[in-house]
C-alpha cells in the first residue's frame, strides 16, 4: 500500500508519521517539501503531485488553523481548508484512492449542552469553520471513498499547546483566569494518529465504513478545567507553581474578546466511531497526563 501523507510538520502530521508507517510506503510532505509539492495554495501543484505518486491512500493532515487570522484572511483561509481538499477528492474520486481527511467541532455552532453526533445539523460561528465545512462538502459530493474525522481541542507535546502556556504562566503569576464556558475534550495528535491508521485498514478491507466520524478523547472539560488539571498534576509532579488553586478563576469567554466567535459546547458523540471500527477512546485526563509526563521530562 502507498500512502500520501500531507501536512507531515503539524501536530497530526507529525503523529501519523509514525501510526502509518506499519501499513505500507509513507511518501510524507510538508508545506515547504522541494521534489513533491505540498503546499496547499498551489492547487495545480497539489493535483500533479497526487497524480504523479498515484497512492493507494490520501491522508490530508493539512490546515489553516490561525481560526482568528482566517475572519480577515478569508481566500487564504478557504483555499487550504476548502479548495484543496476539494482537489484531493476529485483525483481520489477518479483513480479510486480512500482520502483521509480532519475536520472540527467549529462545523456546529456550539448551542446546548449535549454531544453532537455525525447527523447533527452544521451551524459555523466563523470563517474557519465555515470553510472546514465546505472542505467536507466538497469531499462527500465528489463521490470519492473517504474518512472524515471530525476531532476537538487537539494537543501534542510536540510544539506549543495550551498546557505548556498555562504552565509558564502558572510559575510567573499569583493569579490566572481561564475561559469556563467552553465545553469540550482535550484529544491527543498521537490518539487521532493511531485509530486513523486503524480504520483506514478497516475501510480499505470494508468500504461500507467509509463515511463521517466524530473522533474525540471521552469525556468534557472547560479550559478552566483542563488548566487546573494540568497545573495540578505538575503541582504534584514538583513543578514550582506559582498561582495557587484557588487563585485560578474561572471566567467567561467575554472577559477574551477574538476576532472569531468560539462554540461554546464542543462536545462530540462518538458512538458510532466506537462501534464501526471496534473502538474504546480514552478518558481526556489519560492522554493529557502522558503528554505532561513528556513535557516535564525535557
């Protein structure tokens, strides 16, 4: 099996290197690879290089994610996240390869307190939702055979994240005050990595379980939550922890005015990624602790 992984240098990307590499070639590229192009505002480019290496699986780890740069940087934002993989499903549709491709929770409009599951109606907040659910569009009406998984909240400890963020503010401050009417999970780039590379053997064995699936770590927190999560199991870790627990406040999104709006319910009902694929996801607070244990140790 050939495997086109695009997107390699992102958290995913970065992951799925690893999670695809026991399925067969991995041919990875970035925005910046030279022999092959993988930069997602060359269209053309993008459509000879599919054609050119005419792998048995695309794997779209590719996105534009500044979602409060996209409300301005809207053509950039649209050509990444909605005209390109628009591409990819059309090559994949016409030589028959299984497209891989991420969306978001950012695709509903964040209302109510109940997880969303695959037929929920769409309702984006902003531009960057908005185009990731154009992507999506443009991949189911192309007809090709295709996963979608539509993830929250994704982390590494690979790069920057929200952990390490509030960790250093933790050490330099007396007080923080952390967004507490956002809901949703915390998910691994290493959990998304591992089932992805499971169900595409799954559905290249099946074609039947092709389709849309919400791919989340079980569970919700809010981002005052999972900051005093984190903080205090670096507190117990022997990190030097300024803030003390009490002193970490929760506040609403409205005390950080962005330039795009933020669903404030991003829970994701998983059932049917569990069930189709044999599946248990974790608990958010397992991968999370991993991901700190590997933070703390470099």
């Amino acid at each position: 099996m050939k495997i086109l992984l695009l997107g390699k240098n992102g958290q995913v990307g970065w992951e799925l290197q690893r999670s695809l590499a026991p399925l067969g070639e991995v041919v990875a590229l970035g925005s910046d690879s030279v022999q092959w192009c993988g930069n997602f505002h060359d269209l053309a480019g993008i459509e000879a290089t599919v054609r050119a290496i005419a792998p048995d699986v695309i794997v779209n780890a590719a996105a534009y994610t500044a979602v409060d740069k996209a409300e301005t940087d809207v053509d950039a934002c649209r050509t990444v996240n909605a005209l390109a993989p628009g591409v990819l499903a059309a090559v994949a549709a016409e030589t028959g390869a299984l497209l891989v491709h991420y969306s978001t929770d950012y695709v509903f409009d964040g209302s109510g307190e109940a997880p969303r599951d695959e037929s929920a109606p769409t309702g984006p907040l902003n531009v960057y939702g908005s185009t990731k659910l154009e992507g999506e569009q443009a991949i189911v009406h192309s007809g090709c055979r295709h996963l979608i998984f539509r993830t929250s909240w994704v982390y590494a400890a690979r790069g920057g994240n929200f952990a390490r963020t509030m960790l250093r503010l933790a050490g330099e401050r007396d007080r923080l005050s952390v967004v507490a009417d956002q809901i949703g999970a915390p998910t691994g780039a290493d959990l998304i990595a591992d089932v992805t590379a499971h169900a595409i053997r799954s559905a290249r064995a099946q074609p039947g379980l092709c389709g849309i699936y919400h791919l989340a770590a079980t569970g919700a927190t809010s981002w005052h939550g999972y900051a005093s999560h984190v903080i205090g199991l670096a507190r117990q870790a022997g990190v030097q922890i300024k803030v003390a627990n009490e002193a970490i406040a929760a506040v609403a999104s409205a005390a950080f005015p962005t330039p795009a709006t933020r669903p404030q319910n991003s829970r994701l009902d998983t059932t049917k990624l569990q069930s189709a694929f044999a599946l248990t996801l974790p608990a958010w607070q397992q991968g999370v602790a991993r991901m700190l244990s590997e933070i703390l140790e470099k």
